[in-house]
C-alpha cells in the first residue's frame, strides 16, 4: 500500500533529496504535504510535479503568490508556523520526514509527534535542543523516530536485532570537512566559499559550515544521546576522510559492527521511508578497490573546539545545548554574511554559553526563551567583534 509522506522542508538539501528518492518509487511513497520556509518558487514547481494534498509556506508574505500559483491543482493552500503545525498533525500522512535545519522545526515535530505520527528525522537540533521532552512524548504517544542522519542511520542499522543493554559505546565517523589538514594560522583567512566546499557530501550551507567547523558532529553527538539512551562517555568520534563508514557500534562482548556505504543521503533517506524493507535503487554501488585503505584519527580539539564545546554542553545538560545551537545557528549566519571569521565561530558559541543564565529542567517555554536570550547574547557579541574590523 502506497505510503503517504509529509515533507517538512521540502526545499532544502534533504527535501529535495527526499523528493527525489519518491520519484523513483512512485508506487510505494506520495508526497502528501510538502513545507518550505521563503523558497516560494521551488515549493511551487515541487508542489505541481507531485500534486500533494497540501503546501505550507512558513513566510506569510508568499500565502497570496502561492495560492494563485496553484489555483487550479486542487491543492490546499496554509502559511504560517501555526499552520505547519496543524496541517502536519492532521494531515493523513503515514510518516513524517523532518527535514527543516535548525530550531525551527522543533515545534513542527512536537505536533506529529502528539498527532502519533511516525517520524523520519532530518533535523537534529529537535533532539539537540529538547532532547529530554522529545523522548518522554514519543514513549507516550505511540509515535517513533528512524534516524536520517547518515550517522544516527549506520547506528540504527547496527543495533537491528541487538539487545540495547549490549552496547559498550558507539563511534561516530566525521569526514573532518574542507579544512581537515588545514593549520590553524590559515584557517583566519578561510572564506565561506572555501569552508562550502565539502569534500565528500552535498549539503546545505548551514549543515556544510557546521561540517567545517566539526560542530554539526558535536550535535550529533547530542543527538545520538537520545536516540540511543547513551551516556556522553558512551559516544566517541573518529575523523574517517573517507566518508564509506557510517559509523560503528562497538559491543560489550568485544565485536564492533559497522555500517558502510558511498556518501550519499539517498541512501539513508530510502532506508527511513521504507523501514523495515530494503527496496533495489539504481543508486551507485560501493566498489572496494576504489578505497584501497580506510584512514581514521583522533579529531583535532584545539582547531575544531566547537566538537568540545558540544560535549560540555552534552555534560551540563539542561538549557545548555539549546543555548549551544542557537548561538551557533546565528554564528553561522554572520559568518556566511561575512561579519565574523571562520575560527571566530566557537568564540560566539562559548561567549554565549558563559553568559546565559543554567536551567536544570526546562520545559517547552523555557527552552523557548533560552533560545531567544542565547540569539540576542551571540548577535551582541557578534556586532562588538564587527566593530573591531
């Protein structure tokens, strides 16, 4: 039976990618909902390619250029946050895949997961940033999440058919981004075209900075707490260039299971669709003789501290991570628009962390205000560092 999708953040790197993988199996999957932040014009072009039952723009400034585009296709029109909200928890998908980057699809996945939705999740700031609250609602809803980070994928596929009291620790592979063998004199003059040249994956600008700067590892990292119920000590990362082992999961009797593949989100993304199923693609295969060694180091903490910086975020706990994402987020931003340097990211990030008040236990609320304090502490810090240019 065919298997209705709701695709939030249909758009972006993942979306499409998503998008493309339902293309090929037009039988098993329809887009059933397809979101989109500001990129009105593909959100149309996609909308009309896969005629799903509804579209959500979250800029209400394009509800009126979107509902005239599709006026005739019988497509339900929504814009908005509190629409996304809605039309995902009430629409008839079957599974949703969350593919929004950064805090913002939060609150989306909250509503699928009280709607007892089944959950594909893209977006790792959800478990980075409420990690604690996401995990008590999904065992009290009924609902379930199937990892799409290529990384959290190998895991889950590891553990099939193991006792999760069996596992030692985990490994997590990191490419180690353009910047791996880099000194750290010449990473002052990196610009964001060099830092988006990832080596091996094709990703968006925020989730390939993250790349760079070895942060996106530290909030998987973060992720991978949750989703495993791991302690921080239980979760290790290697630098593999390579980027053909996913990652490991090394058990208590001595045996390290792995999960192998090309560097290819396709893949990941199908594995999540059809779970428990394995489907054929015309997707490359791996060919061994073309990687006739595998490397793996130690990652470098002095040049990439935003990796340290996540783990002491993992460790402190609470509103910690929350305020760990959101001043990476805007760091990220004032890099790509050229405000700060490249090594000046993990100095908004650590600023932020030392100047934003600990909570414990947050709730849904605080976190939300933790959020907006660690934005408005990191944009301050960020202008006094423009300032001195």
């Amino acid at each position: 039976m065919q298997q209705k999708i709701a695709l939030l953040g249909s758009t972006g790197s993942i979306g499409t990618q998503t998008l493309d993988v339902i293309s090929k199996f037009p039988d098993e999957f329809k887009a059933e909902v397809l979101t989109a932040g500001d990129n009105i014009d593909l959100l149309v072009r996609q909308a009309k390619q896969f005629l799903p039952s509804s579209v959500v723009i979250g800029n209400k400034n394009h509800y009126k250029k979107l509902r005239e585009s599709l006026g005739n296709t019988g497509i339900r029109v929504y814009a908005g946050n509190d629409d996304m909200e809605q039309v995902v928890a009430g629409s008839g998908a079957d599974l949703v895949l969350a593919a929004i980057v950064g805090y913002s699809g939060l609150r989306p996945v909250i509503a699928a997961i009280k709607a007892g939705k089944r959950i594909a999740l893209a977006n790792k700031e959800t478990l980075v940033v409420a990690g604690e609250i996401i995990s008590k609602l999904v065992s009290g809803t009924g609902s379930s999440i199937i990892p799409v980070d290529s990384e959290h994928s190998a895991i889950f596929q590891c553990l099939a058919g193991e006792e999760r009291e069996s596992i030692e620790k985990i490994t997590l592979t990191a490419s180690g981004g353009p910047f791996l063998n880099m000194s750290f004199e010449k990473l002052q003059k990196v610009t964001p075209t060099d830092a988006l040249r990832h080596p091996n994956w094709s990703m968006g600008d925020k989730v390939t900075i993250d790349s760079a700067t070895m942060m996106n590892k530290g909030l998987e990292v973060i992720e991978a707490r949750w989703l495993f119920n791991l302690k921080p000590e239980q979760i290790k990362v290697l630098v593999h260039p390579q980027s053909i082992i996913h990652s490991f999961v090394h058990f208590r009797d001595g045996s390290v299971k792995a999960q192998l593949g090309i560097p290819d989100m396709r893949l990941p993304i199908l594995y999540a669709l059809s779970y428990p199923k394995r489907f054929a693609t015309e997707l490359p295969r791996l060919d061994f003789t073309e990687y006739p060694s595998f490397t793996f180091a130690e990652p470098d903490l002095k040049k990439f501290r935003s990796l340290t910086l996540a783990y002491k975020a993992l460790k402190d706990g609470g509103n910690m991570p929350c305020i760990l994402n959101a001043a990476n987020e805007e760091a990220v931003r004032a890099f790509l628009t050229g405000e700060i340097g490249f090594i000046q990211i993990p100095d908004v990030v650590e600023y932020a962390i030392e100047n934003n008040s600990y909570l414990a236990t947050p709730n849904l609320e605080s976190l939300e205000i933790s959020d907006k304090q660690a934005r408005e502490t990191a944009v301050n810090y960020i202008t006094k560092i423009r300032n001195k240019k």
